[in-house]
C-alpha cells in the first residue's frame, strides 16, 4: 500500500516493472529503487482579491537523493494530484539519469484552476508555496523549475521568497528564471528546441526531406510552442496545433513565429483565425512526418496509437503515450520512429542544471555555448538509446528508461543501504 494513486501513477509502475523485468531487478531491490524518498503535501492559504481566504493544496515529491540533490518541474493545474506529481518526479530520475546529470528525480504542484485567479492571487500563492516548502527544499537538496502552468515570472517569484527568508540572494534554488535575475540564455526555448533537434536529426536518418516534410504539435504551451517554432526554422511546414482551447490547421503551414506572438499576447490560440478552426480531437491522427504531443499525460491511448500517421513520434510531454499504446507502437516499429520523452524532452533539464552550475559558479555562458552543450548531451544520449535498443532487441522507451534505472541502481548498490 502507498498514498500514491491513480493511471499516471498506475503508468509509471507498469513502465518500472516492464524496465525491472528486463533488467532482473530482484524483487526485494524494487521498490527501493521506485518508491519516492519524500512526500510533502501542504495547504497554501492566500487572501483573495474580495477578501476572502482561500487554501489550495500543494505537494512536492522527491523521488531519490543517491545521485545528488532532486530537480523537476512545478505544475499548477486543476488534475494535479500526489499520484500525478509522484510519477512525474519518478521520471525525472529515469531523464536526468539517462543523460547523465547529477540529480534525482522531483516533481511538484499545486491544485489550482488558474483560469480562476488574478494575477495578484498567483503571486501570493506562488510565494506561500514556495514557503512552505522551506524546510524542504535548498541548492543542494531540491532544485525547483517550470512545468505546466508555471513560468518564468513565478521562478523569480519562487527564488524572492528563498531568498527574502535566507537573508540574501539565492538565485540558484530555482532554474527556468528570467535572465535578469539569474536565469540563463537559452533556457526559455531549451526544452522545444531539444525536441525540434532530435526530431531533425531522426528525419535524417529516415532521409526525410525537411523542405517537404509535415509536423504537427499538440500543445502551444513554452514546449510546443518552441518545438513548433524549431520545425518551422528547419523548413518543415506545422501543418496543425492545437492546445486547452482548440486546434488551427493550415496544410500550407501555419505562420508559426505569427501564431507564438498571438498565443503570448492572449494566453492561448483563441481568437487567431476562425477560417483555420480544427476538430482538437483529431489532430494526432493527422497525416504527417513528425507528430509532438506537448500537452498532458495519456493522450495516445492504444486506439489512438493504432491511427497514428506520423513516421517520427517525438514526445514533448512527459507521459503523453500509454503502457497499452506502447505494445501497439512495438508492432508498427518500422513505421513509426519513437523518440520517448525522457530523452525527446529532456532539453529542459539539462539547460536547468546549465543554469543551476551558472548560478553557483556566478558566471554566465553565451546562448551558442548553452545551445551547442545542450545538443551534445541530447546526442550522446540518443546514441546511447539507439545502440541499446539495437543490442538489446528492445523498443526505444524500454532502452531509454533501461539506460536511466540502471544508473540510479548502480548508485544505489556502490552506496549501500544506510545504517
Ligand atoms: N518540468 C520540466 C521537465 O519535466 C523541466 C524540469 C527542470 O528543468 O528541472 O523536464
């Protein structure tokens, strides 16, 4: 029995055990290596703007501290539940394993509806989370970043509060900051980016012409809207998009550069064009070369994978492909190439710890030298999940999380168990 519950949870203990089995994990080393080190869940009680007090639960799950301190995301969102945040932050550890960076896995959020709070209620509860997590979280112990519904301006909230409580500035409590306080060149666009890169070089391998080739991205958040950005630069016509509000489709390409300048003025899509207006529920099973799912977790069910008809299946979104999907995407192999997110999205991390080593070092790198870093450590990490599927036999997700666990139990076991 644990507190942890529900299909993401489900998800991502399907996943391990798939990974486990193929590993020969002992039974008894299980759960060690799956089950979070800490859970903390609070409650954040703000003034709103009619005077009334409102709470709203907080959590923040750090999955294993053996390789150094916990980093991940903040998610605000209406489903965001300690099961959800539990599976993110357990595939943290497997990303940040895999392309070889000093941390554990966590993921935290808050139960919020934010079409449902003004700007100066986000603030509040943005600090109040952040401060009820002191005791918590610190540089070397919780490394804190954006993720759905989060931003630039609250991470700089988020490091005022540390910073305000310790008596000086702390910048390097959070990653995903604006530049002007500490954040780094490149991190903005660092997770999209990734993606469209890993994307462009798979193309090449299938001998894909980039100048004919089609995407399409669900999900016009920071991660699809840079993903789609990256493909449009690289000559590929985003041929649909969609997000919370609906979907656009243009098979001439839409105006992408256009389309991000409309979506950060208002929020969202809404409004861009009503000529260009698309059913949201079919936009997966468009025809197209490259199809990013950027949005949430378990989109592409298993009927879903059955009609993909894309050749590059590259996830933006952590979790956006079921265990279920996952049997249907082994036997079409061949057809579509899968780029599993713990690597296809993992551009975002590894510029966070850029940012974090930044922060603690007080010097700051050039945009080319985060860009050019950023696409080594995504390349090795690549060839690395290729050769092991190859020599293993086995699909692209399973070596990718393979090549993770076997990191974090590798340094579980040269540990020891304490006392
Ligand atoms: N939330 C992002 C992710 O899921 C970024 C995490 C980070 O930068 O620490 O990978």
């Amino acid at each position: 029995m644990t507190v942890y519950a529900g299909p993401v949870f489900d998800m991502a203990v399907n996943q391990f055990r798939v990974i486990a089995d193929h590993l020969s994990i002992p039974m008894d080393e299980r759960d060690r290596l799956l089950l979070p080190k800490r859970a903390i869940t609070i409650s954040c009680p703000i003034h709103r703007d009619d005077g009334t007090v409102a709470v709203f639960e907080g959590y923040r799950v750090q999955h294993h501290l053996t390789l150094g301190p916990t980093k991940g995301g903040t998610r605000f969102a209406p489903s965001v539940d300690i099961g959800e945040i539990a599976a993110l932050a357990i595939w943290m550890s497997w990303k940040c394993a895999l392309v070889g960076l000093p941390y554990g896995g966590a993921k935290g959020g808050v139960r919020v509806d934010l079409t449902t709070i003004s700007k100066h209620e986000l603030e509040a509860l943005s600090r109040r989370y952040m401060q009820e997590m002191i005791p918590f979280v610190g540089p070397h112990t919780d490394v804190r970043a954006p993720d759905m519904g989060t931003n630039e301006q609250m991470m700089a909230w988020f490091m005022d509060t540390y910073s305000m409580y310790q008596g000086r500035t702390v910048t390097e409590i959070v990653t995903g900051k604006p530049v002007s306080s500490g954040g780094t060149l490149g991190r903005l666009e660092a997770t999209g980016r990734g993606v469209a890169h890993l994307a462009k070089r798979v193309m090449k391998e299938l001998a894909i012409d980039l100048n004919s080739a089609t995407a399409v991205v669900q999900g016009f958040g920071n991660v699809g809207s840079y993903a789609a950005l990256g493909l449009h630069q690289f000559g590929l016509k985003v041929i649909a998009v969609g997000d919370h509000t609906g979907a656009l489709y243009d098979k001439g390409g839409l105006d992408i550069p256009v389309l991000m300048r409309h979506a950060g003025a208002h929020g969202s899509i809404a409004g861009f064009s009503n000529e260009l207006q698309f059913d949201p529920a079919q936009i997966l099973t468009l025809p197209c070369d490259v199809l990013v799912p950027a949005a949430m977790e378990r989109v592409i069910d298993a009927q879903v994978a059955q009609n993909l008809q894309c050749r590059v299946l590259a996830e933006g979104a952590n979790g956006p492909t079921t265990p279920d999907a996952d049997l249907v995407l082994e036997k079409r192999q061949d057809e579509i190439f899968l780029i599993p997110d713990i690597l296809c999205n993992s551009g975002g991390v590894v510029v966070s710890y850029f940012e974090w080593v930044q922060d603690l070092q007080q010097l700051f790198w050039e945009e080319e030298e985060v860009t050019r870093r950023e696409y080594h450590i995504l390349d090795r990490a690549f060839d690395q999940m290729a050769a092991r599927s190859k020599a293993d036999k086995i699909p692209h997700r399973t070596a990718a999380m393979a090549i993770g666990v076997e990191k974090v139990r590798a340094g579980k076991n040269v540990r020891g168990l304490f006392p």
